[in-house]
C-alpha cells in the first residue's frame, strides 16, 4: 500500500513539474524576502538536508549498496550512484514544484490559509522537525563514537539533541541568522569536502575515475521514479515529508529567477557538492581509508551545523504560521517553548510511536487537495500568474 501511494505522489509531482516549466517557463518568480542566488542556493541547500548527508555514506549506504548478495535490487548499478539518486538531481524537483507554487499560486489562491489546511500543513511541519532530531538522536552514537560504545544512546548525547534544537530555536528568532547559517554551512560543507579529499591522499585522475561512477545513476534515471526497495522508499517519504515546507521556506527568499531557470538551479547547483561528496566519500569506502579521529569529528560538527539549519528554517515556518512570535510571547518563552516541545516529540519519534511514512503520506494527500481546490475552486486565478508572492489575492 505504501509503496504504491508513493510511487503515485513521485510521478505526479514529477508531472507537475514538466507542466508548471513548460506552462510557465518565462514567468519571473519573485519572493516576499528576495536575496541573490548564491545565498538562495546556501538556503535552499542547507534547508534540506541533514547529517544524514554527512554520515550516512559511509557508515550504512555503500556496505548496504555493495551487498547485492542480500539485496539484488541494487545490483544494476554502482553504490556512489545509487546514494546519488537518493540525494541528487531528480529529488529536488519535489522543492522546485512547491517552491513556484509558494511564489506564483499560493499568494492568488490562498489554500494554505484555510484553518483546517493551515493546521495540517504545520502539524507537518511540526513532526517532520522532531523526525530530523529523532535521526540525529538514533544515530549519534555511530557519528561520535569515541564516546560510548558506538551503538548505545548514552545521556549525554539526549543533551547534545536538546542544546542543538535550542541554538536552532533561538536563531529562529531573527532573520539576520538565516543568511550567516546558510552561507556558512554551505562554506563550511565544501571546506569539508577539500579536508577529506586531501586527507585521503587522492589524486585528480583518483577522483575522476571514482566520480565516473556517477554516470550510473543518469544512464539508470528512470529507475528512480519509483521505490527500489523498502529503504528507499523510505528516502521518498522523506524527501515528500519536506517538499511543502521546504518550498514556503525558500519560495520567499527566489530573487527574480525565471520558472526554467528556478528548475535549472535546483536540480544543478545542489547535485554539484553532493556530487563531490559522495565521490570522495565513495573513494574512502573503496580502498578502506578510516575516518576515526578528526576526520570523525570534523564530519560530525558540519552534520550539528546542518541539523541546526534544518530546525532552524522548520521553526522559522511554523511559528510564522502559527502566530507564535517573540513579539508576542518574548524572546526565553519563545526558545523555551519550542525547544522544549520539539524535544518532546522527538523523543515520540525515537520511540517509533509516529513514523515519517505517515507524515509523507499526508502531504501527498495535501497535494492532492490543493490540486481539487486550484482546478474547482480558483482555476480562473491561473491564468493571471506574474510570479510575484507579494501579490493580494482576488
């Protein structure tokens, strides 16, 4: 059942994205808070992604990817692209279509204004935050295993989850963070990818002849589409999990991008340093280099810094949405509250009391309805679009 309800979400939002570019494929698309491109792509990019990104390379997918014995699925292709196509490229056409929706539908048709979509949308919200914590938390112990015993879920590391869900909290209290987070997660990211390539001692002609492998996953695209196995369908879900939210977020920040070129840099700009870091990491993973140490560690602080990004824009929605201001409540109930409440529910997650397939599962019907609503309800409002979010609605 899951699988065939993702696989439908996957084709139509896949659909839609052909249909909303070639539609509107010169309509300039202007956000409420416009920034230039290179900090839309720092904000798009760390807005959505994790430590996942960082850790789980090397430490589950390649050794799982590689194991075609266990699960043949796998084997028409390499493992670097196989962890490439759950990452890169195809994946982030989910956030261009939900992206030019928040920018040229959105401000005519209002759907997420009414009570009982708005209430929805940031219980979405709102779970999908705690799920990233949830990850974060369950799989500490493998990103620091120099403390503990590697798989144990020690005290300190429940701190850990709770001091970086408040930093996050309180970054969300001003815009000026989103900008210096973005900007320096993503110099920070690709100052990782420079430490790891050269602590492996690799060569260009080594990178080249690994990053080659990558051509495995264009050449196999279409196999993509729909769940390989259960995990990633999981990856789906998840991806699906983000898309609306991801889309309200950065929608505001698109600076005059035409929809083709909001497209092109979505599927381009963040596939170029997951490119990069999936092939260094799949050259570590193919001659045995370990990562114990600093390399670990170095890993590990980049993986905090993209978690709290994560949080940061995610808090940043739904307290927007919500009305939950530090205008209104101050500044420490406003921390204290969200910290405290997203910890909670992170823990429900932990617990596996509430699972991302879920959370998935809604938004896809959420794109289901707002599809009813624009057809039967505002369809004489599409044919008006000028891309601008700050337009009133009619």
């Amino acid at each position: 059942m899951l699988t065939t309800i993702i696989s439908f979400g996957v084709i139509m939002a896949l659909g839609l994205t052909v249909f909303c570019t070639i539609k509107w494929w010169n309509l300039p698309l202007t956000g409420v808070t416009p920034v230039p491109l290179f900090t839309f792509i720092a904000i798009l990019f760390t807005s959505g992604l994790d430590v996942g990104l960082i850790m789980f390379p090397l430490a589950f997918d390649y050794p799982l990817y590689a194991d075609t014995g266990a699960e043949p699925a796998y084997a028409f292709t390499n493992p670097l692209a196989l962890e490439f196509g759950f990452w890169g490229f195809l994946i982030w056409a989910f956030y261009f279509l939900t992206t030019f929706y928040f920018c040229a539908i959105e401000p005519r048709v209002k759907f997420f204004e009414i009570p009982a979509i708005k209430l929805l949308n940031n219980i979405v919200i709102i779970t999908t935050c705690a799920f990233t914590g949830a990850l974060f938390l369950i799989y500490m112990p493998y990103y620091i295993a120099e403390v503990g015993d590697g798989e144990t879920i020690l005290p300190v590391f429940y701190l850990i989850c709770f001091l970086v869900i408040l930093i996050a909290a309180f970054s969300s209290t001003d815009l000026k963070f989103v900008r210096v987070l973005s900007v320096s997660s993503t110099l920070l990211f690709l100052a990782l990818i420079a430490y790891m390539w050269l602590n492996a001692g690799m060569g260009l002609g080594e990178f080249a002849s690994t990053a080659s492998n990558l051509g495995g996953y264009f050449a196999n695209i279409h196999k993509f589409v729909i769940p390989l196995t259960d995990y990633h369908e999981f990856y789906l879900f998840w991806w699906f999990a983000w898309s609306i939210m991801i889309g309200q977020f950065v929608s505001r920040f698109v600076g005059g991008l035409k929809t083709w070129q909001l497209l092109a840099s979505l599927l381009v700009f963040p596939s170029i340093p997951l490119g990069l870091w999936f092939s260094v990491l799949y050259y570590y993973h193919l001659n045995g280099i370990g990562t114990a140490g600093f390399p670990n560690w170095a890993m590990t602080i980049v993986g905090i810094v993209f978690v709290i990004n994560s949080f940061d824009s995610l808090i940043r929605l739904y307290t927007d949405n919500l009305n939950f201001t530090t205008e209104r409540f101050g500044t420490v109930s406003y921390v204290l509250a969200n910290a405290i409440g997203l910890f909670v529910l992170t823990l429900l997650f932990q617990s596996q009391w509430l699972q991302i397939q879920w959370v998935g599962t809604i938004v896809i019907g959420i794109y289901l309805l707002a599809l009813g609503y624009m057809f039967f309800v505002k369809r004489r409002h599409l044919h008006k679009l000028d891309g601008n979010a700050n337009v009133a609605a009619e």
